[in-house]
C-alpha cells in the first residue's frame, strides 16, 4: 500500500512540474508577443517621425531667412523636439530587439525541456505496459499498435506549439485591426497558410503511424497507396505483385497485416533514402503454409558484416531492428542480403494468422 501511495505521489508530482513548465512557456510567449507588438508599433513611431523631420528641415532650411525670430525660435525648438523623440524611440527599439532575443532563447529552451518531459513520459509509459503484459508474442504485437493509435489519437493535440504561435498572431491581427488593416489581412493570410501547412504535416504524421485507409479499405489498397505517393515523392519505379491475391484473398489477422504493411514500408524509404534504388521490387506470395515478403533494390548496398555498426550509428538501423521484432514476434523468419554495389534484399517469411 505504501508502494502505491509513493507511485501516486510521484506522479501527482510530475504532473506539477509539467503543468508549472507548460504554464512558464505560455507566459514566455505572451511576453514576446507583447514585445514585438511593441516593437512593431515604436518602428512605425519612427518613421513618423522620420517623415516629420526630413519634411520640417527642409522647409526650415529653404524659407528660416524669410521667418521671423520667435517663429524660427519655436521651429527650432519643434526640431530638436523631433530629434530627441527619434533618440528614444531608435534605443527603445534596440532595446527591445535585444529583449526579444533572450525571450526568443528562453523559450527555445523551455520548448526542447518539454520535449525532453514527453520523450520521458513515453519511456515511463512503455516500461510500465512491459510490466503489465504477457509473454504471448502475438498479444504484445497487438499492444504495441494499439500504443500507435493511442498516439495517432494523440497526435490531433500534440501541436500545441504551433497553435499558441497561430492564438499569438491572432492577438496581433485583433490589435491591428483598428491600425493598420492592410498589415492585418496579410497576417490572416498569412495564419491561413501556416495552418493549412500544420494541418498536412498531422495528416502525414498520422499516417506514418497508422494509415486511416487501412481500417477503412483494407492493407493492398493502402500498400498502393504508399508506393504511389512514394513514387510521386521520389521519382523511383517500384513493382508490386501479389499475383495469387494473399492479401485480399486470405482473412489474415489485423495484427499480421499491419506488419507486413510496416515492413514494405520500412524498407522502401531505406531504399530511397539510403540505397540510392532507381528500382524497387516489391513480392508477395505464398511458399507452403509460410507468406513470403521479398523486398529488392538495385541501390549501392551495404556490407551485411558491418550492420551492427550501421544500426548503432545510423537511425535508420532503428527501422531494421524493429522489423526484425516484428517477424520474430510472429513466429517468422527474417533476412536481409547485400553487397556492395550490389542492391539489397529483405526477405520476410511468418506462418498465415487467419481470423477466426
């Protein structure tokens, strides 16, 4: 009991320091938003006044030897008013530049901290579900894509950031409206276009995470889908076959599709980004009571004796450690072929899972 009241207590704790951090950025924000609101309306202060000063030595200039004294008195006066109001305003403005950029740190900093909280949190949450869960391998594939679409889910609130930055440019165009609704109709289209922007990036994101057509369409549908946008993407030719139709002919189980899915996909952004492939094959079929997956690319290959040091080094040896997991988690076998200017081969056989 002491145990569970230490974790509760901790947690509660944690969620206090995230709370008071989430609430220390927007404050930083605010205070830069309001700085550069400031900022904006002192620069146009003094172009005013700019104006003002180049207009009043000329004419003081051109006619001061046709005025009278005390006019060219006050004149002078006005001037030197003028010229001590562009000083303030020209070291307000440094001021403020330099205040901004310690602001714009601040919440550079604060923003990768709450970064770091999130990667912490994640970690905290996968180790606790290793706890929780069995030894059966299926069961732990399943938990691991029902964690994806937790955070597909997730991910619609995750721009926060971006959101606040789009809330601060429209405390800006409220402000603006009044003053100068040019500059405002072009900050709105401004917002317009960064939010349409955000909102692509999220779909894209979802997607690499959990294609919504695969509930919606089924795993072929959604495995043309990928290779059409990879093509148009990166200009390869890339082959699909499924000739004996396994992957709409046979009622295999969700968990044995979203891996095959995540495979194919895996190894054709490898061979785009790191092959350098003009060609990728891609090859379903059945071999006895196993479905065979062979991916193939004519790209520069890699030495397959150095792969340990590729994955340590490389991220992308991170998607073939992970593709490895998943065959073996479904009782399958997993290989890849290589050689130097040679292409490369991924080669994928597991057992056919059918629903029951």
């Amino acid at each position: 009991m002491q145990i569970e009241d230490n974790k509760l207590a901790i947690s509660e704790q944690k969620k206090n320091i995230e709370e008071n951090i989430f609430t220390y950025y927007k404050q930083i924000v605010d205070e830069r938003m309001k700085k550069e609101i400031s900022l904006e309306s002192n620069e146009k202060k003094i172009e005013e006044v700019k104006k003002h000063l180049a207009y009043f030595k000329e004419e003081v200039d051109e006619f001061e030897i046709f005025k009278p004294k005390v006019n060219y008195s006050l004149d002078m006066k006005k001037k030197q008013s003028l010229a001590e109001e562009k000083q303030r305003l020209e070291d307000q403005i440094i001021l403020e530049k330099e205040e901004i950029e310690l602001i714009r740190k601040k919440e550079a900093d604060t923003r990768k901290l709450m970064s770091w909280i999130r990667s912490v949190k994640v970690v905290d949450e996968e180790q606790q579900n290793k706890f929780e869960i069995d030894n059966d391998k299926i069961y732990m594939l399943e938990i691991q894509e029902i964690e994806r679409k937790r955070i597909a889910r997730e991910l619609h609130d995750s721009a926060t950031q971006n959101l606040i930055a789009l809330c601060n440019k429209a405390e800006l165009c409220y402000n603006l409206v009044d003053i100068d609704g040019i500059r405002c109709k072009l900050e709105l289209q401004s917002m317009m276009k960064y939010l349409r922007s955000i909102i692509n990036d999220i779909r894209e994101t979802i997607y690499d995470l959990r294609p919504m057509s695969f509930d919606d369409i089924g795993i072929k549908v959604t495995i043309n889908q990928f290779i059409e946008k990879l093509k148009l993407d990166s200009n390869k030719k890339i082959l699909f076959t499924d000739e004996e139709n396994i992957l709409d002919g046979y009622n295999l189980k969700s968990v044995e599709k979203l891996t095959i899915f995540r495979i194919i996909q895996e190894s054709c952004n490898n061979a785009v980004k790191h092959s350098q492939a003009e060609n990728i094959s891609i090859d379903v079929r059945k071999e006895g009571e196993l479905l065979s997956i062979k991916i193939s690319d004519d790209g520069i290959g890699f030495d397959i004796d150095r792969l340990d040091d590729l994955e340590r080094k490389d991220n992308s040896g991170f998607g073939l450690s992970m593709m490895r997991e998943r065959v073996y988690l479904l009782s399958g076998k997993f290989s890849i072929k290589s050689k130097i200017g040679q292409g490369t081969v991924v080669s994928v056989k597991v057992p056919f899972l059918e629903e029951d």
